[in-house]
C-alpha cells in the first residue's frame, strides 16, 4: 500500500487507540490504558516514519 493509502488507517487506529486510552483511564484500569497507550505511541511514530520523507 502507498502513503496516501496508509495514512488515514494509521489516524483511525491512532484516533481508537487513544478513545480505548482514555475509556479505560477513566475506569482505572491501568493494565488495559498502557496496552492501549503503547499501541497509539507505535502508531504515532510508524505514522511519522511514513510521512518522513514529505
């Protein structure tokens, strides 16, 4: 797949990753919150390399 392709899937999974983030914050329910937190970080930074080169 190209850029222009990838990018609005990686602002979905960023966009759900951080929701499930912040639901799960607001239950405190940590183990769930920093799972869903790394995932959105991952994301944030594939999303970066991929758009690097801009």
């Amino acid at each position: 797949m190209n850029e222009q392709r990838l990018r609005p899937v990686y602002l979905l999974g960023i966009a759900g990753s951080a929701y499930a983030l912040w639901y799960y914050l607001s239950f405190d329910a940590t183990a769930y919150a920093a799972v869903f937190g790394l995932v959105t970080v991952v994301l944030v930074f594939r999303l970066r390399a991929l758009t690097a080169d801009d």
